[in-house]
C-alpha cells in the first residue's frame, strides 16, 4: 500500500514581495538589489551598491548599503518628467524629440507636453 501524504514545509526566508524596477532607470554593474525594494522612476543606482530600501523617483543612489546621494532634478522637473511619462510616447515621437529629451531645456519640454 502507498501512501501519499503533501509535506508543508516553510521557508526559512520571510517573503518580502515583489521587486519593483521603475521606468528610466540607470542600475550599474554588479548592484544588488534585494527582494521587495521599490525603485522610482528615472533612479539611478551606482555601481557596487546594495539596496535594501526603497528608492525614490529620480533619486541617485549609491555605496554599500546604498545611501541616497542626492535628486537628479529640482521637484518641479521631476513632476514635469512624471507627467509627461516619455517612455510611454510611440516610438516616431521620441525619435522626433530626442534632442530635446537628451539637452536641459525643460521649457521645451514644457512645450512638448502641451502638444
């Protein structure tokens, strides 16, 4: 006679869900990032860094245990970047734009979204 019994066994490692990698973000060689860390759109993590907290939008991180160094931009830019989400744009758009994506004028980007 057979037995068949399922076996519940724990994990001896808590879950801490979900890894969440935002939109335009830079992550340098050999980061480790570890289980449940939010990362923000536009973040930029430098090389050799251990994240273990959430990183926020457009933020530059770095060092291990990774450190927030400073923003990339004042608020009001970054607020203009999250409105206009230009990685959401068809492809024909970036292309047409790409030289005002790459410079500082945010007055044309400004524009752009007005559009």
């Amino acid at each position: 006679m057979s037995y068949q019994r399922s076996i519940k066994r724990e994990s001896p490692f808590r879950q801490k869900g979900d890894t969440i990698v935002g939109n335009d973000v830079w992550i340098g060689y050999n980061v480790t990032i570890m289980p449940g860390v939010y990362i923000g759109d536009g973040a930029i993590i430098g090389t050799n860094s251990l994240v273990t907290k959430n990183i926020g939008q457009y933020e530059i991180w770095g060092g291990s245990q990774a450190k927030l160094i400073r923003k990339r931009f004042s608020d009001g830019v970054i607020e203009l970047f999250l409105k206009i989400q230009w990685w959401n744009w068809d492809i024909e758009k970036i292309i047409s734009n790409v030289d005002v994506l790459l410079s500082n004028d945010v007055e044309k980007l400004r524009e752009i979204k007005a559009q």
